[in-house]
C-alpha cells in the first residue's frame, strides 16, 4: 500500500525534557492506526508536528513526501485534546466555520454525522456536555475530506453507548483513500476500529504490528498485548 506518512529519527525536546527521542514509523494509506502508550510518551506531541502546529524539531517527517507546513495543512484534520471552540457559537456555527475554513468540508456529510450523533444545531457549544463536545468535534473533523486523519483521545468523557454510536460512524464513514491516527491510553475502546499499533514508550516507537498478528498468533486482544508488551519493558 502507499505511504502517508513516514517519520525518521524524529528528535523532540522542551528545553532538558525530551518528548520524541528518535521515533521512526510508516504509515499506509486506508489504515486506522493506534498510536499507545503510556502518559508522557509523546503521543501528543508526535501528532501535533504532523499537524504542523510544531515546526521546530530534529529528524525528518513527510506527508505525502512534503514536510508538515502550509502545504499539508489540506491534507491533514486534526483534533485535539481538550476544547477548540468558542463560547459564544452554536452547533450550526461550528459547522459553518469548518466549511468557510477548510475548503475540503463536505456539509452534506456534517449534516448526516450532527443527526446520527444527535446533535441540534440550534444548541449553544457552552451548554454543552463533555461527552456532547466530544461528539461534536468528531462530526466537524470527520466531515472534512482529508488523507491524514490525526485523532488526540477522541474518547475522552464519552459514556459506553455514545462511544459505540461514534465507532460505528467511524467505520462505516472511513474512507480507503485516507488514513487515520488515534492516539489514546484508552485501548478498549478503540480495539474494534485498528488494523495496526505503533506502541510508544518514552519518545521511540518500540512496536509496529498488525492488530490481525496480535489476535492471531498470541490469542490476545491489544490491550493484553499492551499490557504484556508494556510489563516487559519495565522489568527490563
């Protein structure tokens, strides 16, 4: 399959703290990923460089064979961790302000994901649960028509059911021609959705492999296969 995207010793520190400490990783098209690891591994931090919200860093990324900047930035959506938008907005304000930004918004799609994850439109952003923020900011960022899909706890504050409603969109919305990214410590969640792992432990991808060889060949799901992975490192 194509390549995405493809790092190469990326080197990344905040003053004496070293976040990424030589990562090297390939990513395919039409694959969802899971990017794991344990707090402080520098998951954040490896995919806002690829979002090109970090710009100073060693070592080499390539998106399309292009370093992330300006000309990236139509290729790759991006959600953060946290909260992007603004009090005063409605429900219907942020889809407009997708679709006057990123010329890739396709609002047909917005309008399907705002009803399937029942969202009003009329409903101000601040009044808003955690779990409904959540929501909504999966359906904006789904609706673009990006190659590079980077996701940042996508979960988080999600409850059991409105976490399987969002999966189930995921999937059936996924496009082959694009790629996804999620990064999270959250593994059950997000076990049905991967077709590969890249296991992270402070800053170096430690692992790459098929979620398939997992289940095959040690009968484990991917958090066992974490935790082992994980437990073994400490121990060394």
């Amino acid at each position: 399959m194509r390549e995405i995207l493809t790092v190469t010793n990326l080197v990344k520190r905040y003053g004496g703290k070293v976040a990424l400490n030589g990562a090297n990783c390939r990513f395919e098209q039409g694959k969802i990923y899971g990017l794991l690891g344990p707090n402080a591994s520098g998951k954040t931090t490896f995919l806002k460089i690829c979002a090109a919200l970090i710009m100073i860093y060693q070592g080499q990324v390539l998106i399309d064979g292009v370093r992330p900047g300006l000309a990236t930035k139509a290729k790759v959506a991006y959600l953060p961790d946290g909260d992007y938008f603004l009090d005063w907005m409605r429900v219907a304000d942020t889809v407009n302000y997708f679709s006057d930004f990123f010329a890739d918004f396709d609002r047909a799609k917005a309008e399907h994901l705002l009803l399937e994850l029942e969202l009003e439109k009329s409903s101000p952003v601040k009044s808003l649960s955690k779990g409904m923020k959540a929501r909504l900011k999966l359906a904006v960022v789904l609706s673009r028509r990006a190659r590079l899909f980077l996701l940042d706890e996508a979960f988080d504050g999600v409850d059991p059911v409105t976490r399987e409603k969002i999966i189930d969109v995921m999937l059936n919305t996924f496009d082959q021609e694009s790629t996804m990214i999620l990064a999270t410590h959250h593994i059950d969640y997000v076990e049905k959705l991967l077709d590969e792992v890249k296991l992270l432990r402070r800053g170096e991808v430690i692992r790459e492999i098929a979620a398939e060889e997992i289940r095959q060949n040690s009968g484990q799901s991917i958090g066992e296969y974490y935790l082992e992975v994980f437990r073994h490192e400490k121990a060394t």
